[in-house]
C-alpha cells in the first residue's frame, strides 16, 4: 500500500510528460498558418491638411456651459468651423469672453485618442485669424487656464473611456447645446 501511494504520482507524472510532444506540434513557427497572432505596427498618424476657417461671428457663436464657478471667461465655439478631419482630430475655433472684457480667440484641434491638442492660430483686433509659425501638438492640461481643454475632451467632443474616438459632429453639437452635469446631457 505504501508503495502505490509513492508511486502513482511518478506515473501520472510519467503520462503527461510522454503526452507533452503532441501538445506542441500545432506550435511550428515554419507553418503559415500556426496559431502565434501577427503583430503589425500601426501606421504612423498623419495630420491632415488643415486650412482657416473664417474669422467667427457673434451670432453664430454657442455658448459652452462648463460647471466651473471659479472661471473668469465664457466659452463659445463657432460651429460653422467645428469639423472631425479625416486624420480623427477635432478641430474648432473657440472664443473665451473674460469678465473684464476682454476676447481671445483661437483655431484649436483635439485628438481624442492620443489626449492632445494643438492652436493652430489666434484672432486679432481686426477680426483676423494670425497662423503660428510651427504649432505643435501638446498633451491637454487640466490645470491653469487650460483646463477648459481637458473638459471639451472629456466631455464634448470625444468619446469616453471606450474607443476614445471623436463624436460626430451633430454629437458634439448637441453635448454642448444640452450639457449639465458630469458628461449628462438633457433636453
């Protein structure tokens, strides 16, 4: 009886090693149809040609409602420039009203899956867009000013936390037409 109780575990062992050959055969790198996934990198990204939209008008403008009592600006984007490119960034021009007066506004794009964003011009006095020379693309803030960023990523103009793609345009417009609270949209 002792025996058998020392023995049966060096047999089992026994059996599944003689076993093991056969569990590795489908397992042929030579073989063009073996079971190991084909990795292939992912094409580079390439920004689309983007040109200027024209300079926005203040009835066309729409206003975003951010819940940031602390903000010292109003928000606007212009919705005759905002567009989803072929290459899945966001672009639009955005208009910040400050409390004292004062304007700023900026042709900006967003990429959704990579958190980033670039300005690519800024308005003047004369009711021109002026280009920046070499705008590149930044990873979006969530602090200082540039907070306003982070939360049209987060809740306007991507999708979250799933595919991290763009919304579609009407998506995007009816998000900020409708916004309330933490991502919730009413009508």
């Amino acid at each position: 009886m002792k025996k058998t109780k020392y023995i049966t575990p060096f047999l089992v062992l026994g059996a599944l090693m003689l076993s093991m050959p056969g569990w590795g055969q489908k397992w042929t790198f030579r073989d063009p149809h073996d079971a190991v996934p084909h990795y292939e990198e992912p094409p580079e990204w390439e920004e689309q040609q983007t040109e200027l939209p024209p300079y926005p008008k203040d009835e066309d403008l729409l206003e975003i409602h951010f819940q940031r009592p602390d903000s010292r600006f109003r928000y606007y984007l212009d919705p005759g420039s905002l567009a989803i490119g072929t290459d899945g960034a966001v672009r639009y021009v955005v208009v910040m009203d400050s409390v004292s007066g004062a304007r700023n506004v900026m042709y900006e794009g967003i990429r959704c899956s990579d958190y980033d964003y670039k300005t690519y011009a800024f308005g003047n006095r004369q009711g021109q867009f002026k280009s920046l020379s070499n705008p590149k693309w930044r990873e979006i803030p969530n602090t200082g000013n540039n907070w306003y960023r982070h939360a049209l990523w987060k809740h306007f103009l991507c999708i979250p936390e799933t595919e991290l793609g763009p919304r579609s345009r009407d998506e995007i417009l009816t998000a900020i037409r409708y916004y309330r609270d933490k991502g919730q949209v009413s009508k």
